[in-house]
C-alpha cells in the first residue's frame, strides 16, 4: 500500500520562505526549485525507505532526501507520509529540533 503524502506547517511554511527568497531574484528558478522539491517528495511513497536515515535523529523512521541544496526531512508513520521540513545544509541542528516531530 502506497502511503499518502502530508506536508507539516513547519514544512509549509519552509517551503514558502525558500520560494519567496529565491523569487526575489529570480521567479524563473524559484518555479523550478519548488517543482524540483515536489516532484522529488511524490517519489518517496513507493519506496519510502529510500531516503537517508537523518543522523541528527538516529530514528530509522525519520529520514531525508535532496534537493540541490535543501534537506527533505520526512517520517514514515504507520499509514501516511509526512515532510517535516525543507532544510537548507547550512542551516544547523537547532532548527531541526525546532520540528514537531511525533513520538
């Protein structure tokens, strides 16, 4: 069974700030930065697995991908998929803890 996609506020509102930054220069990259991310996380659900186990978490469940320069930070529940955050790699560890990831 496939697991449906959730997208998080935090990831939301990730994914805003990242397009509206970009766009300040250019709309043309920021467009395709934001298809790049979207279409790279509608890959995750057949093979869930396939992302990196994200070493700040050590959890087996929660894992990433990438996009250019941005981490995709997601975590495989029982019946659904759900992205946590788009982090930029320079971005530290304080902002993943600030993720309200479920137990």
């Amino acid at each position: 069974m496939v697991k449906p996609i959730i997208w998080s506020d935090f990831a939301i509102r990730d994914i805003r700030e990242i397009y509206h930054y970009i766009r300040a220069d250019s709309v043309f990259y920021a467009d395709r930065l934001l298809d790049e991310i979207v279409t790279k996380v509608e890959s995750i659900p057949p093979l869930p697995n396939c992302g990196r186990i994200t070493p700040e978490f050590g959890d087996s469940s929660i894992r990433e991908i990438f996009v250019k320069q941005y981490r995709v930070i997601y975590k495989i529940e029982e019946k659904r998929i759900v992205i946590h955050g788009i982090i930029h790699m320079a971005r530290d560890y304080e902002t993943l803890s600030k993720m309200d990831l479920p137990e």
